[in-house]
C-alpha cells in the first residue's frame, strides 16, 4: 500500500474518506491540497471529462520495476494542477513524497 504526504498551502473543499463526511446534518468542509493529490494520483486518464490528460493511474504503475516514470507522470500532473513541485520521491517506507505546495 502506498501513503501519499504532501505540503502545500490550505484549500479547502468538501471532505471524503471513502465517502463525503456529513457532521450535524450538513456536509463537512476542511483542508483538502492533500485529497486533491490524492485524488490526481489515483485516477486514471479519462476520468475527469473535463481534464481528460489528467490522472496518474498510480495503482497500475506500482507494479512496474521502474519508478522513474511514475515520478515523472505524478510531477507532471501535479504541475498541471497548480502545484510548485520542488520534488516527488519514494521513502525507504514505500511513502510517495510530494514536496510543493499550490501557487498563490
């Protein structure tokens, strides 16, 4: 399993885990620079119709022996979303590392 950290400045959207979080009878509201990562990491091209070069698809490329082109495609997409990426690597963990944050 891979974990996604990032850093980036505070945006803020509707909250999922695995669904939309609802408290009190109305839709939870928080950060979510790292959701959105997430979520452009996670998806494959196609499947935002608006954004459809957008997506990296990173479940099927953790099965290939290279990393470079992972690395690569993630950085790429994360710069299309507006992120000032310095650098993306994998820990010793197997943690994907994001170090950037969204453009003022």
């Amino acid at each position: 399993m891979t974990y996604i950290e990032a850093n980036f400045v505070d945006m803020k959207d509707l909250k999922f885990t695995d669904d939309l979080e609802i408290k009190d009878g109305d839709f939870v509201i928080d950060d979510s620079d790292n959701q959105h990562q997430k979520h452009i990491l996670m998806a494959y091209k196609g499947e935002y119709k608006q954004y459809p070069e957008i997506g990296v698809g990173i479940d099927q490329m953790l099965n290939e022996d290279d990393i470079t082109p992972i690395l690569i495609e993630a950085k790429k997409n994360l710069q299309y979303d507006g992120v000032d990426v310095k650098n993306v690597y994998f820990t010793d963990e197997g943690k994907l590392k994001v170090d950037g944050k969204y453009k003022s």
